[in-house]
C-alpha cells in the first residue's frame, strides 16, 4: 500500500489519535535514548515521533526521519520546522545510504509489515547500528485486527479483501527469531492491544474503517457492498454493539556488543 494521497491523509489523522499518542509514549519510554545521541525512525511517516527525539537527543545529537513516500516527508518537514538537528531521507529502509556503526538507536512503527523484502531492511537497520544499540519496532497482529458490527458474511469479505494491503500480517511473531539471526539479544515484546466501541471523529476506529473501505473497493469489491458494511457498523454503534479491536507489538531488542 503507497502512503501518498488520500491513505497518507488518513494515516496521519490516524497516527493522531490517541493510539498513535499511546505508541510514541511506549516506544519513548523504551529506548534508549540519551543526550548526543544519533537515532534513525524508519519509516517516519509524517514525523510525529521525530520532534520528541529530537528534543530528548538535544542539540549535540541527531535525529533521521527515513520515509520513501515524498508526500509524507513533506509533512514531516512541516511537523519538524523548528527542530534543527532532525534530518530527513527520502529512501527505503532497505538502502539507508548511512554509513555502518553510525546509530545509538533505531525505531520504528507500523512500517516494517509493509516492506515486503523485511529481512533486507533488519539487515540494514543492523549495519548502521553500533554494537550495544537498542532498536525499538511497533507493529501490528493484522490477524487479530477486526472489526465487529457488521453482518459475519461482508464483515469477513472486508476483512479478507484487507489483507493484501500489507505483506507481513504477522511479523511480531517473526520478529525474534529475525533479530536474534541478526545478532540482537534480550528481545522482549510488550502488548500495546486497544479496544474502542465508538467511531466519532477522532477516533481510529473511523479512520482505519475509511482506509478499509477504499482499500476493499480497490480489490473489486462493490461501492453498495462497502456502503452498505460501513452503514452496518454505523447502526452498531447507535445499538451500543459496535467495536473496533487492534493488536499492536512493541519488540525491544539490543544488538550484542
Ligand atoms: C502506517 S505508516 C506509519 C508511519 C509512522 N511510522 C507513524 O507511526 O505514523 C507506514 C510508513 O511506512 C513507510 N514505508 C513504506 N515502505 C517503506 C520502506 N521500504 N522503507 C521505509 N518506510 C517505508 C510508508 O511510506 C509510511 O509512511
């Protein structure tokens, strides 16, 4: 899925709301991060964890923002304006061009499912890392991800259609064994799992339900088969019957020294 356009605008609303505010919290309290520090966010999306490193690494230090989407670099320019030390990539995180050993910390959220080479871009993520680094990775259980309201049938249908949109739907199952293969040690995983039973407006339940439905009518299914889910979950919500549950994982790993 390209994060350029209308996706990207949902994304960003949706790294807004308050499970994107939960997420930074968690991956902030979990790095290691100290005061000259250089720290690279792959997959920066609009850069709203970039400002709170930046600020935490201080003047001596350096925060990369690593996105191949211009669009959302351009956001995350915006978002960083006042930020000096804060430097922005327009590339993939399999070729980060940065030279080997050069980051104290790496971090990043709900990208490495969508990179469909992931092993290319943990092996660069442990070639610019030094021996020692913590490397911090938020990602989702897209299989338990689901929607609930809606007719069984079509809510399944929407699911299904759903998965496609990324490559890895399970990666922080696949997570520990890939970094402990790449060297890192006391890998932990913590749940970051939310429920929600309401849509309104800031919610990223209604977000994620937008996405959806363009995605699934990108996959041939029909605009009255979409409309008529969404307004079934609409219903739900009046009835006191809708929810919205995702799973995601924080995997903690540091790389031996
Ligand atoms: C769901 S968004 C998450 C953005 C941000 N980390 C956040 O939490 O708001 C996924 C991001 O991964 C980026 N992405 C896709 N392929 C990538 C790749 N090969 N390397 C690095 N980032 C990639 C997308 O452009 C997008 O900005």
């Amino acid at each position: 899925m390209k994060f350029d356009r209308d996706v990207g605008r949902l994304q960003r609303l949706m790294a807004a709301s308050i499970a994107g505010i939960n997420r930074r919290q968690a991956i902030l309290e979990t790095l290691t991060i100290n005061s000259g520090d250089r720290i690279i966010d792959v997959g920066c999306g609009a850069g709203q964890l970039l400002g709170h490193l930046a600020k935490a690494v201080g003047d001596d230090g350096e925060v990369i923002g690593l996105d191949p989407s211009a669009d959302q670099l351009a956001k995350a320019r915006t978002n960083c304006g006042d930020s000096g030390n804060v430097t922005l990539l327009e590339r993939g995180a399999d070729d980060t061009g940065l030279t080997q050993n050069s980051c104290d910390a790496a971090t990043s959220t709900q990208a490495l499912e969508y990179i469909s080479d992931v092993d290319a871009a943990l092996t660069e993520i442990t070639r610019i890392l030094k021996p020692g680094s913590s490397f911090v990775n938020v990602s989702i259980l897209w299989d338990h991800f689901r929607f609930h309201g809606a007719e069984a049938k079509l809510n399944d249908e929407i699911h299904d259609a759903f998965r496609a949109h990324c490559s890895h739907q399970m990666l922080p199952m696949e997570l520990p064994g890939k970094l402990r293969r790449l060297g890192f040690n006391h890998i932990r995983d913590r749940s970051l799992a939310f429920v929600i039973t309401h849509r309104d407006q800031n919610s990223p339940a209604l977000y994620t339900e937008n996405v959806m439905a363009n995605f699934a009518i990108s996959r041939g299914i029909s605009e009255k088969d979409v409309a008529s889910w969404r307004s079934q979950l609409a219903n739900a919500e009046k009835d006191g019957r809708f929810g919205f549950a995702s799973f995601p994982v924080l995997t903690t790993a540091y790389l031996s020294r």
